[in-house]
C-alpha cells in the first residue's frame, strides 16, 4: 500500500503543535500494517523535501528508520535509502557506515538484538538502543497525524 498523494508543500510546512511524546518512541505502538504507512509517508516526505537542507531530509530517513525497524524489509530499505543519500551527498564515512549496517540487519534480525530507537547513521553506534530525538519523533508524529494513526492510546499508557 502507499502513501496517499500529498502536496510537496504539506511536508515543507512546520509541524503542527502536538501533545507532549511519551518517553518511548511513538512507533513502539505501531502495528505492523501502520509501520508500513507510516514508513511510507515519510519516504515520500524524504523525496519530496529537496528542497530542504539535508540535515533536514536525514531526518525523514531517521524516522523511516525508526518506525521501520522491527521489520526486516522496512529496516533494509531503509539502509539502502540512507546508503543511496549518503551516495548523493559524497559522504563516504556516511556511506561505509551504511554498507555496514546493511550487512548487520539480517543478523540483528535472526538474533533479535536491534537496539530499539535507534536512528540507523553513522553517526550513532550501530548497537546502541537510544530514546529517538525530538525532531525524529516529530516526523513520526507528521506521518502519524496525516494518515489519522491514533497515538493517544500509547501515550495513556504511558508507553
């Protein structure tokens, strides 16, 4: 299923104001058919915000991450996205880092150690769960918003 068709600008627009993220991750929550959606409404986030400064777009890619993670064809295409981005940037440190961790996620699957939270750069060690930053949780919230997936639940719970 995709994502449904969105104007560029929708994503270009600030986030709207939410309720304060609980501590875990909104995506803790996430059935495996929301991940899909969510996962693919921030892909098209990712294509459609060239015009924001990559810092930015990595963002989208985190989240992607994020969300996509439990499953293994998300937690892949997500390495390869941010592989092919790195590509695109010229960032080979990014992209070793990638390659990398395209190699660990059928072991971390199969010997279910995924650091839960993780956002999947270079940057971050690759075992290291982590409670996601604000501005990757916000993207999480957008796609969530925009496709109506309730989180109020998650955060009653306190999850």
């Amino acid at each position: 299923m995709s994502a449904p068709p969105l104007a560029p600008a929708s994503f270009l627009a600030p986030p709207p104001a939410a309720a304060p993220i609980p501590a875990a991750s909104l995506a803790s929550g996430l059935s495996p058919a929301e991940r899909r959606r969510v996962f693919a409404w921030l892909v098209v986030a990712f294509d459609e915000t060239r015009a924001l400064p990559a810092g930015e777009r990595w963002l989208t890619l985190e989240a992607a991450h994020v969300v996509g993670q439990p499953l293994i064809g998300l937690h892949t295409r997500s390495h390869l996205l941010m592989l092919c981005h790195a590509l695109e940037q010229a960032d080979a440190r990014e992209a070793a880092g990638q390659l990398l961790r395209l190699f660990l996620v059928a072991a971390g699957h199969l010997l279910r150690r995924l650091p839960t939270g993780n956002t999947g750069r270079a940057t971050v060690p690759a075992r290291m769960p982590m409670p996601p930053q604000p501005a990757v949780e916000a993207w999480i919230a957008r796609a969530c918003a925009a496709l109506a997936v309730n989180t109020e639940p998650l955060a009653q719970e306190g999850r």
